[in-house]
C-alpha cells in the first residue's frame, strides 16, 4: 500500500515503535514518520507508506502545533516527566501578568540549544546514546521560530500552553528556557500534538481504530489512508498530457504549463494521477525530481489524489 497516515501516537510508545507496529499492520515494505515524538507526547505523527516515503521530507519541515503542560519546580535530564530529577526547588508561583510577558520574549525567533536527548548527532553518534552513557557534548545553538505561544490554562505550577512553530523546535527545551527566565525550573508533565500542517486533529487515526481495521481486512486498512500527495498540498500543481507524462517519467523536461511559476511542483498526469514532484525551471520547463513508481489500482484513499 502507498499513502500517509495520520496516526494519533500512544503516550508510551517511541515514533520509531509506532512506526514499526503500524507498518506491520499494514505490510508495507516500505515506511517512515515525519518528526519524531517523545515516548511521553501523543498526538499527530504523520506515517509515509510505499511509495509516499519519498515525500517525507516535506512533512518534516511543515508547521506543527502542541499542547504541552509545565510541571513548575523540577529539572530532568530529558527535559520531561519520564527522566531523572537532576534539580529540584519549592516551585517559584509564576504569575500570570509575568508569564504572558515571559511568553511574549520566546515568540519569533529564537535560539535553541539542542538536548542531549535528541536524535542529533554528534561524529556519528546519536546525542540520546551519549547521554545514556552519561556523557554531555557541546551542542551549538539553533534558530528556530516559534508562530505562537500562549496560555491555554493557567496555573501558577502546572501551566498550560498553546504552541504553534516551525520545524526542529524542541519544546522540552522551550519550556525549561521559559521557567529559567523566570528564575524557576520546570519539565514537561504531558505534550500533544493537535496538527501538522495541513492536517488537524479531526484527521487522526488512533493505533486501536488501525488494529480493528486491520482485522477487518485490506480495504478498511485501505480506507484509513490518505494520498501520497497529500503530503504535499503546499506546493502548486502542474499538469501534463499523456504524452508529457511519459518523457517526464524517464527523466527528461517538458514543457510548463503556462501560469506555473519556477519551483517545485506536484505533478499530474490529466486531472488525477499524481506522479511525483518536478520543478519549474526559469526557461519554462518542467524535470523530474521525486517521481513515484506507478500504483496499481485501488479502492480508498489509493484510487486516486487529492485536488489542487
């Protein structure tokens, strides 16, 4: 099967967990998340199934919105609920006026030092497998840029906040910068994911929902999935005849369409048959850059693609 799934990540289970149980579920040869989860977040983490793996890197850079919780008065060396304390005070009351003011210093862009528990990595070696061992490494600050942060409920030691940003924002991080700010410690307690642009929460599929499908047999499995293109509504669409379509398909440029702007581009052959992605050049043509093997035919999100 070929498709996105908008899977809705169990508290507990690691992105890479979820990834491996729901491509059993599914069969799938081939398949990777979008920007990874802690073990402690639920919420939104975008599946690439077959073919539609090629397309993950557009996801990965798109907007994202939490929900996270702030535990006021602990420090943990990941950054969450789930790790050990490393420090520990009476928890500073933070008031409202000074948070909202707090707040407003951490919205545009900022700078970022990575966690050591992070998937980065450091000559070769993932930053978390360091930090298991005990070790911590420099790590060079990141700009990053955070759309939105607000109070969602407040509370003077388990605060609330609404977060809307751009890819790489660690929000362990941003919530232990905050209280520091304030002169004050804090972890993660819980942490949501609501959306990935486009997509919202309505959208999800929860892992309970994916497992009665499954035993209901390949169309319902089928029917959870969204398009490949899907995963790439951002970008303008570009389509071509027939005949376009198969010079395009063995890697030479054709001719734009006229009004499409150079860039990339999703690619159609007629109204419905997504193909891949191209880009525009500035002398008005169109070259393949991601194509896609061709799909069989299927019922469900697979019979087609989505319009743009």
């Amino acid at each position: 099967m070929t498709g996105l799934l908008l899977l809705d990540k169990p508290q507990g289970l690691s992105s890479n967990q979820a990834l491996q149980r729901a491509k059993r579920l599914f069969a799938a040869r081939k398949a990777g998340h979008t920007g990874s989860l802690d073990p402690i977040a639920t919420g939104m983490l975008p599946l690439c199934l077959g073919e539609a793996t090629k397309l993950s890197s557009y996801l990965l850079k798109a907007e994202k919105r939490y929900r996270v919780t702030a535990e006021i008065g602990r420090k943990t060396d990941t950054g969450d609920a789930s790790g050990a304390t490393v420090l520990k005070r009476p928890p500073a009351q933070l008031e409202r006026a000074a948070l909202e003011v707090a707040l407003e210093r951490f919205t545009g862009e900022i700078e970022q030092v990575p966690p050591m528990y992070s998937a980065l990595k450091h000559k070769g070696r993932r930053l978390y497998a360091l930090a298991r061992e005990g070790r911590t490494v420099e790590r060079a600050p990141r700009r990053v840029r955070i759309h939105s942060l607000d109070i969602h409920e407040y509370s003077p030691f388990a605060p609330v906040f609404s977060v809307r940003c751009g890819s790489g924002v660690y929000i362990r991080t941003l919530i232990e910068d905050l209280a520091e700010s304030l002169g004050a410690l804090a972890c993660v307690s819980a942490l949501r994911r609501l959306g990935v642009a486009p997509f919202e929460e309505a959208s999800m599929v929860t892992m309970e929902a994916l497992e009665a499908a499954a035993d209901e047999g390949p169309s319902a499995l089928d029917a959870m999935l969204l398009p490949a293109d899907a995963a790439v509504q951002a970008l303008p669409a570009a389509r071509l005849s027939s005949g376009e379509g198969f010079h395009v398909q063995r890697g030479n440029p054709v001719a734009a369409a006229r009004g499409v702007r150079p860039g990339p581009v999703r690619l159609y052959i007629g109204e419905r048959q997504f193909i891949g992605i191209g880009e525009v050049t500035l002398d008005g043509q169109v070259a393949p850059r991601r194509l896609l093997k061709p799909q069989p035919a299927h019922n469900g999100a697979n019979a087609g693609t989505m319009r743009g």
